[in-house]
C-alpha cells in the first residue's frame, strides 16, 4: 500500500516543500522521515495518508465528525475510499488543508467541488474554504464559457453520482444552453448589422458558433451529450445548428464502431456487442432529430447512413420507420448511393443484397404526403402491409418532384436488377411504384427490365 506521510504535505523549516514528486504515490520506505510524529492515517484506495489531525479538522467537517468517534488518542485511521476523485483529489483536498496553494484548473475543478461537498469543506468550518473557492472559479471561469463548461462537464461523469446530487451537472448543461443561444443571437445581429457588404465579411458569418464549440461535445458520453442537445432545443437554438453538431457527434461515435473486424464471427458476442453499441448510438441521434419536414435541414446523406447502420444493427422498428418517413419526405434531394440500402449483414446467401421493402416504403411516403402536411400521427404509410395507395389524390407531391424522383427509382432499378437474389416479385412492385404520369418516358425503366432479365438468363444457363 503506497504511503504519503506528512512530510509530503507539511512546508519544511527552511520553507521549501518536502513533497517531492507529489504526482505519484510512494511507499513510506522512499519518504524521509517527518520531524513531526503523524497523528492521523487516512485510506483512499490502495493508497494511505500519514498525517495531522488539526489542519484537516479546522477545514473539514466530514473527517472531524468521524473522529469523535475515534479512541485511540495516540493515532486514528480513517477511510476515505469513497471519496469523489479518489486519491487524488484527496491529497490535493489536504495540500488546502495545510495552507498549500492548490491551483484549480479545468481539468480539477469538477473533482475538487465534488471532494470539497464530500469533505464537507464549508464556510461553517473556515473562511475561503475549499467548496467556495471551486465555488468562484465555477462562476467566473468555467459557466460563463461553452468550452470551458463542455470540458467540465466531461469530468463530470467520472464523478457521479455526486456530481449530479450537488447539482453541478444541471448547471453545466443550463450554462451551455444558455451561452449558445447568447451566441447565436449575437450572431444573427452581427449579420444584419453587417449586412453582408464584402466577400471577406461573408466568409466571416460563415462561421457559426457550432464551428467553434460544436464539435467538443464529441467528448461527452451518449447520456450527457442527449442532455446538452435537449437543452439546446429548449432553449431554441437554431435547428441547423442542431443538425451540424449530431452529425458531427454521430460520425465521432459510430467511426470506431463502423469499421468491422474482417477476421470478426458474424453472430458471435463481440459482433452482437458491436452492433448493440452502435443501435443504442442511431436510435438516440433519431430521437434528438429536429422535426419533420420537406425542408429539413438534416442532410439527405445523413439520414441515409442512419437508416444503413439502423438495419444493419437491428435498430427497433420505430427508429426505421421514423429513418424511412424522413428520407420519403426528402426523397428529390437523394442521389442512388442515398437509396442503395444494404440488407441486414446476417443475410444468407440467398437473401437479396438490397433491402428493396425499405425503398418500397420511402418511395410510397414521398407519393402519398403533400408538402404541406409534415406532421400526421394516424399516417397509414406507417402501415408496413399497406400498398394501396391513391397516388392522384391531392395530397400527391408536385410533378416535377415525382418527374425527378422517377429518373432516381429508373437508376435505382437498373442497379438491383443486378442482384440474382432479388425475386421477380420485388422487381415487379418496384416498378410499378409510380403512377403513368411520373414518367414522360419510360426509357430508363426498359432498360431496368432488360437488365433483370439478361442476369436472370445468365445465371439460368450457368447452373
């Protein structure tokens, strides 16, 4: 067990510190002995503090509570094992107690705060005590910045759950909330005050204040960041602002989890923990997706890697669904690659590459929803065994959009009819998706039809 004595923590007479090499814990054997027989051992862990009673009880409650029930006049032992931060925020939280100057940074102060309430390091005891001096720098340097308050928060989280019970994950998250919507506003009247007169000055409002903070809410885990997203839509920050920073954090999370092990068994207890990861990632990021809409500022690109990694994961059907429903409604601003959805990765040999009943849905969405209408909670689209649909109601898309999405479904045959495991009977529903008007001519789909027939020959006389 790793021993930090009192000549550690205690100024020597000459009045140079005698804690040499106070970043790490060394065992009571290397430490010169102390002029001053220690009165008290505290346990954090594996590691064990030899040390004064006096300076520790004149600043912390906790401990001098405990040692009223202590006996042994001559030493007590006391266990602080549960301590936020452990032993190290333990030995700083006494270097304090010894008149040591502590520097509260960033990276300690979520650790020291926890500590000091722990501790019980409260005014009650001394002035300027610990709580209180996290307390400032809480106040003045950390919550009135988003950075500053994302890193914290980060810290937070090996903390709970005192961290949460001393309300300083809530405030955080308020803090950037609130600050980015501040940003935000500022923002926008920067841009009318300038008015965009020059191009330099264009490429400046280029710069959004997600460009800047965004992206470091990478560093926080699932839990947090939904959190933060939530508060931010609260408090109304701009939808494609949202939209930028759950791209970025999705593409951060699912990176690592995306790229599979070619040696890795399908089926087996890493392979089904890997897909369980990255289901948990996709159906949070759809949950946390701005509303609905034609005009959606979720990119089409996006929503379609959701949906690919969603099948590919067995998300739930909700999450699909709501994928599906997205990319219907946005289906004139998708390329082939957007609709070349694979099939889930534990297809047999026989199974179709494509997973063509998801297209069959996202194409009927698009036939049957008007512009207008981006909300219906008794949608029978939704209905996965409904396929009859009146595709000359008025609610039908315009017909530039249905002229633009035919030349899409034509590219989008012609690629499938490839698949020799794709049944005529699929083939024949996807072709027959559109109605008469949506082609002004059906080139694209004949070639589409000849295409499926020559690889159904092929591979007849190859057998």
């Amino acid at each position: 067990m790793g021993v930090v004595t009192v000549a550690e923590l205690k100024p020597s007479m000459s009045g140079k510190r005698s804690f040499r090499q106070s970043s790490s814990i060394r065992h009571a054997t290397e430490w010169p002995i102390s002029d001053v027989s220690s009165d008290l051992t505290i346990e954090v862990g594996a590691s064990s503090f030899a040390l004064h009673k006096f300076p520790l009880v004149s600043r912390s409650g906790r401990i001098k509570k405990l040692l009223v029930d202590t006996k042994d006049a001559k030493i007590s032992h006391i266990n602080l094992s549960s301590i936020p931060g452990g032993s190290e925020a333990f030995e700083l939280a006494a270097k304090f107690c010894y008149g040591i100057n502590v520097e509260i940074m960033l990276s300690n102060v979520a650790m020291l705060r926890c500590a000091s309430n722990f501790l019980e390091m409260t005014e009650e005891f001394a002035d300027k005590n610990l709580e209180a001096r996290t307390e400032a720098y809480l106040k003045d340097m950390v919550l009135p910045n988003i950075s500053s308050s994302i890193s914290v928060l980060h810290h937070c989280e090996s903390l709970l759950p005192i961290s949460e019970e001393i309300n300083l994950v809530n405030r955080l998250i308020n803090a950037i909330a609130n600050n980015a919507c501040k940003e935000q506003l500022t923002s926008g009247l920067l841009k009318l005050d300038h008015n965009f007169p020059s191009k330099a000055m264009s490429n400046v409002a280029q710069e959004t204040p997600s460009d800047w903070w965004g992206k470091s809410l990478a560093v926080l885990n699932l839990s947090f960041f939904q959190r933060v997203i939530l508060a931010v839509k609260s408090k109304g920050l701009n939808q494609d602002m949202i939209s930028k920073i759950l791209i970025n954090y999705t593409h951060d999370a699912l990176q690592g989890l995306a790229v599979r092990d070619p040696h890795l068994v399908k089926g087996s207890m890493f392979d089904l923990e890997l897909q369980r990861k990255q289901r948990v990632v996709v159906e949070a990021m759809v949950n946390l997706l701005p509303t609905q809409s034609r005009k959606s500022p979720v990119p089409m690109a996006f929503l379609s890697s959701l949906l690919k990694t969603a099948i590919a994961s067995s998300a739930s059907t909700s999450c699909k669904s709501d994928l599906e429903r997205r990319i219907g409604l946005q289906l004139d601003q998708a390329i082939l690659e957007d609709i070349l959805i694979p099939a889930n990765s534990h297809r047999n040999s026989h199974t179709a590459m494509y997973d063509t009943e998801s297209i069959l849905r996202i194409f009927s969405i698009f036939l049957n929803l008007d512009e207008d209408e981006e909300e219906d909670e008794e949608d029978p689209l939704r209905d996965e065994n409904d396929t009859a649909y009146d595709f000359d109601s008025p609610r039908s898309p315009k017909q530039s959009l249905i002229l633009k999405v035919s030349k899409l479904l034509d590219t989008y045959l012609a690629e499938v009819a490839l698949d020799t495991n794709l049944s005529p009977l699929k083939f024949i529903a996807l072709t027959e998706l559109l109605p008469d008007h949506a082609r002004v001519v059906s080139d694209g789909l004949y070639r589409a039809v000849d295409v499926f027939l020559k690889v159904r020959l092929s591979h007849e006389s190859i057998k």
